[in-house]
C-alpha cells in the first residue's frame, strides 16, 4: 500500500530564504507526481507535474526533482516570500489514484 | 484548458437532510472523476472512483449507502450526502481525468465544496 509523507510536517522561515520541502513514497510503481499549494480553506492549485520517467521540473522559482527509486521528491522554492505562504501537498499517481501526502504546512515571514 | 467546476462552494444544512454536490468538467470529457474529503488540517483521502456510466468505486471504510456517485455523463458526476450528521462536515474535492489525454493519470481538480452539518 502506498504511503506518501512529507516533512517537515510546518515551516516557518524569514522572506527571502530558499527552502526544500521534501516528500516520500513507499512504493517507487508511480506514473507521475504532483505538487500542490492550498490556501487555507480553498482547493488545490497544481504547481508543477513530473512524469515517471523525468527527473525534475520548473516553474518560475520553483523547482521539484523526482527520485524514483529512492521513493523521494524535493520542491525547492527559491527566495521565498510571503505570499508563498500555504500548505503545500504532494501526491502521486499510480493505477488511477492520487495518494496525498500529510502536507507541509510553510510561513514566509515579512 | 482542463478546468473542474464545482458547485455550490459552500453548503450548510440541518442534520438529517442531504446534500449534493456537482463536479463538471468544462472543457474536456472526463472518463472519470474521483471525489475525496478533507478534513481540518489533514491531508485528502480519496473516497470513491466514478466512471461514466457504471457504479463508482469505494474506498475501504466509505459506506456507499451514505455517499452516493452518479457519473451520468461524460462531464457531470454528483455526490450526494445522505442524511447528513454534523461528523460529515468536511471539505469535498472532486477531480477528473482527461479522456484521450496523453497523459491519463494526470487529474484536475476542483474548487472544492465546504460543507457544513449543523
């Protein structure tokens, strides 16, 4: 059974400090993982995609690699800032179902 | 492209009514539409699998007879709560993959639907 964590579980760092969210999953069968930012009380924006056979991905400043056989993902978030503030959520896909990470609850402060 | 709607956003209804949700795909068919729940803090737990056309697919500990799925079309599933209890209350996220995509592990995901049991 599939089981994804993340860690760390909260964070709170000063604005303008690079960060490294990290996820794990049990099982390496994956199809892709996906990483996510919720806002509180709102639903999932989808923040970058990896497919089973790339290595990493990026997006403005942030950048998310998978490791596969190590069963681990990082989501590097590059001079951070306050409005990077959220719960930020891995999950990954196998056999048609999404299997969510506890999440990484991240507070930039001003 | 590949937007999720959901509706209503917000719900907040007397202990023992029901209550649907709708999750519709915009812009792509959908062959099928996952539903999961969220509690405070903690991280989404999927519920059940719909496919368009047949009965969904629960999760280990999901009864069926209080959470039922209907995927009638090719971009409408609704869950509907039955005899809501205030232990129902919850965050409800659907989501749907992309038929003919390339990539048809990829979901999108709606908005979300709080709801609330008084």
């Amino acid at each position: 059974k599939q089981e994804v964590t993340q860690i760390p579980a909260a964070l709170s760092v000063p604005e303008g400090e690079n960060l490294v969210l990290n996820c794990s999953f049990t099982d390496s069968a994956i199809y892709n993982l996906q990483w996510f930012r919720q806002d509180p009380g709102k639903g999932l924006t989808s923040l970058l995609l990896i497919q089973s056979s790339q290595r990493e991905q990026t997006s403005g400043r942030l950048n998310a690699s998978l490791d596969k056989s190590s069963g681990r993902s990082t989501l590097y978030i590059a001079a951070s800032q306050p409005g990077d503030s959220a719960t930020y959520l891995c999950a990954v896909s196998g056999t048609y179902k999404y299997i969510f990470g506890t999440g990484t609850r991240l507070k930039v402060l001003a | 492209g590949a937007v999720v709607s959901q509706h209503p956003s917000r719900v907040i209804c007397k202990s023992g009514t029901s209550v649907k949700i709708e999750c519709r795909s915009l812009d792509f068919q959908a062959t099928t539409m996952f539903w999961y729940r969220q509690f405070p803090k903690q991280s989404l737990m999927l519920m059940a699998t719909s496919n368009e056309g047949s009965k969904a697919t629960y999760e280990q500990g999901v009864e069926k007879d209080k959470f039922l799925i209907n995927h009638a079309s090719l971009t409408l599933s609704t869950l509907t709560v039955t005899s809501a209890h205030p232990e129902d209350s919850s965050f409800y996220i659907c989501s749907a993959t992309w038929l003919g995509g390339t990539n048809q592990e990829t979901q999108y995901f709606g908005p979300g639907t709080r709801l609330l049991v008084l």
